[in-house]
C-alpha cells in the first residue's frame, strides 16, 4: 500500500493573510498589563507572516462558553472583518472546538488562538527532524479534541496561518488515526531522547561543563551564543527565530573547554503540551551545569518576562539549578547612569551587547568563576595506557604541575568534580 503524504496547505502563492487581532482582557485577573499583552500578540501575529489589520479589545470580567466574548463584541468584530475584507481573526486567547465554530459562523472567516498561532510559527522555524517531528506532535495533540470541527471546515479553508508545517492528513481522518499517529511521533521522540542521551554519555564520559542559554524569546540569545562559539545560528529580531538547539565548544581563556548550547526561546503563557512536546529539545536546559539567563534590557517588560521564564525553568524542574544573569542589548540603553539603575535591581548580572561585543569578556570571567564553584582539587598518577584521562584534566582543569614519572603521568590540578569522579571510577581510585 502506499504510503499516505502529509500535505502542505500553506504554499507560498497565497500571498500575506490579512488578520483582525482580538486581546481579551479579563479585568482584575491579567498579569501582563494590556498593551504589554496587545504588543506582543501583534509581534507573534507578524513572525507568523500576516499582515495586522487592526487589534480589538474586548474586555470581560467572566468569560463565555459560546464565544469567550460576549455576543455583541463578536458581532461588531464581524463587521470589521468585511469592511476591512480580512481572512482571519486571531484571538489571545486559547478557544474551545465549540466556541471556534461558533465565532467562524458568525465572523464567516477562519477563528484562530494563541496557541494555533504559535504552533505555525514554530512548524514555519523548524529546520530539522527532529523540530518537525516535535511541531507535527504539537499540532495534532491541540487538534485531537477539534476533530469534529475541524473536518466539516476544511474544505471552507484556504490555508495560511494555523494550517502550516506537516499539514493535516486526508479530510477523512479520525480520531483513532491521529492517536496512531501521535504514538508514533512519540515513539520517533523517545528514540531521539535516546539518542540525546548516547550523546550526553560521550560528553560527560569527557566530562565537559556545559552551560545552555535561556530566556525569553527575542532576547538575543542566538546572537549572544553566535558571539561566544562563532557559530553560525540564526538570529533575527524576531519571535522564535531559533526552534532546533544548538551545541558548540568554546576553550576559555584558562584553557578550559566548555560547551554553550543554544535553544528555544521561552514566552509568557507557552502552553503546557507545547512544553511537553519540546521536552526532548529543552533536555539541553535540564542536562546543563549552569544556566545563562539571557535578559533583553531594553524591554519594558523585563520583570514580566523574568517571570514567564521561571515558570518554564519550574515546570522542568530545573528552577534551582546555578544561574548567570546577562542583561543583553545594552546597546539599545547608550545612557550608562540608565544601564547602572536597571544593574541594581539584579545580584552580580553581567552586561552585554552581542550586536557590538561589549561584555563578552567579563561574562566569559564570570562563567569560569561560576565553574571554579564545581571544582576539586587533585593528586593523581594516570597510567601511560590511560594518556587520554590526563588530556582529560588538561583540557577541563587548571594544572598547578605534572611530571613524568615510571608509573605514568603525576598531574596536580583543579578539576570539575564530574570529571574527577569520572576518571576515579574508572581507575578504580578511592576518591
């Protein structure tokens, strides 16, 4: 039998989607202030390729079950669809199957959330397999409970925004089909967590520090990783311009060799089956030794999205691990009594500017200080047969002396503990 395709329903000749953008403000219940919250559904509406026609506030103290709104706001946004002869409407918050049928009969366009419109950006940002195959489980596990609606409107769909990526398979599809097919796309993800795992073996049977730079997206976290590794990652001022994680060495100025990884961008309110569904990607995250936490400095909205970034560090419970704080893009602050007052509110933060390279030296101080935390010193001989070991301690410590000696070489150096009780274990030496 052959082999059934998945099919792109976003070409490129469809051209820019026009959107209404809808913010709902539940009043007394909101975190984010709500231009904070109007600004950044614009800024994903935008890196997903649309072009905003006009945003809508619709404020509420409680929401509905028909339409999340209230009946009359739904109504007039319908008239600013055809007067402004738009394709889409977007809503900022998550909708039920139930209520996306019901707004899409009265607005007669395609009703799309939050959540559909970060999972287009994120299968538009997927480069490699193992992104796809993370963006393809993403989107079935949030269509699975839309199935109903989302067969009878289809064929009424032109594509666009919320259809991209893997795409749907055939119109008759049914729930057990995309069951089966999830299960697959997890089987496909615990393979690549295994093969994850063989590499993160060979990198502590080498017992490298790594370091993994989080934070909100667009921070300039890619920019930053580019700077210390002379990598080559995308970055552009975007939402979610790295999806697939990066890892690359650097050799610090004490001759010690580090590994910085690089990964995807966190934002405020991320859904939890997105979290879920990239857990093989944010392992990067888990397995670190210290977190970077990269800050955009600049941004108005620093707390918040302080805030959004240690919610996700709390759900993959790696919220105390050691942590660097790096306020980036000073660049865009120039006044330096400005960049002092914003350093004051954070403990031993470093600044930096990865557009111009200011800070890199200092953060590169800071992280060998963090890295000295973790390291023990030590008096071993390494048997010639085991020369390898005593590369080992040269690259990843700082050698006070060695000698040559009948038995092998006699090293005497600070070293991080893994590395030390990684090559005891195997010399089978009392630690």
């Amino acid at each position: 039998m052959k082999k059934k395709q998945m099919i792109d329903t976003a070409p490129e000749a469809l051209g820019k989607e026009r959107a209404v953008l809808v913010t709902v403000e539940r009043i007394g219940k909101e975190v984010w202030q709500l231009v904070d919250r109007v600004e950044e559904l614009n800024r994903l509406a935008e890196s997903s390729g649309v072009e905003v026609i006009t945003n809508e506030v619709a404020r509420r103290k409680d929401l509905t079950p028909n339409y999340l709104i209230g009946k009359g706001k739904v109504e007039e946004i319908a008239e600013i669809v055809e007067d402004s002869e738009a394709d889409v409407v977007i809503f900022s918050n998550d909708l039920s199957a139930s209520q996306q049928n019901n707004l899409e009969n009265i607005v007669k366009v395609k009703v799309i959330d939050r959540t559909q419109l970060i999972l287009d950006i994120f299968a538009k940002r997927a480069t490699s397999n193992e992104g796809k195959v993370q963006v393809e489980l993403a989107q079935l596990m949030y269509l699975l409970p839309r199935l109903s609606r989302m067969w009878l409107h289809f064929q009424k769909q032109r594509g666009g925004i919320g259809t991209r990526g893997p795409g749907e398979q055939q119109l008759e599809v049914d729930r057990r089909r995309v069951r089966e097919r999830i299960s697959k796309l997890k089987q496909r993800l615990d393979e690549i967590t295994k093969q994850r795992e063989l590499r993160r073996r060979q990198r502590e049977r080498f017992s490298m520090m790594t370091m993994a730079l989080v934070g909100y997206t667009n921070s300039g976290k890619s920019s930053l990783f580019n700077l210390l590794t002379e990598a080559k990652v995308t970055a552009k001022n975007q939402l979610f311009s790295t999806l697939d994680p990066t890892v690359r060495k650097r050799v610090l100025s004490n001759k010690q060799v580090v590994l910085f990884s690089d990964t995807v961008g966190f934002l405020h309110e991320l859904p939890h089956h997105l979290i879920e569904s990239f857990k093989a990607t944010l392992e990067e995250v888990v397995d670190a030794d210290i977190l970077i936490h990269v800050l955009d400095m600049s941004d108005s909205r620093i707390e918040e999205q302080i805030g959004a970034v240690k919610d996700v560090l709390k759900d993959l419970g790696v919220d105390e691990k050691p942590m660097i704080t790096v306020l980036n893009k000073s660049d865009k602050i120039g006044n330096n009594l400005e960049i002092e007052r914003i350093k004051r509110h954070f403990t031993d933060p470093v600044v930096t500017s990865a557009l111009d390279g200011s800070g890199v030296e200092e953060l590169e101080t800071v992280v060998i200080e963090h890295i000295q935390k973790d390291m023990e010193d030590v008096e071993i001989t390494v048997p010639h047969k085991y020369f390898a070991f005593a590369k080992m301690i040269q690259e990843n410590g700082s050698i006070k002396e060695q000698e040559y000696t009948e038995e092998g070489l006699f090293i005497k150096a600070r070293i991080p503990k893994k590395l030390k009780y990684a090559i005891f274990k195997q010399l089978k030496l009392t630690k």
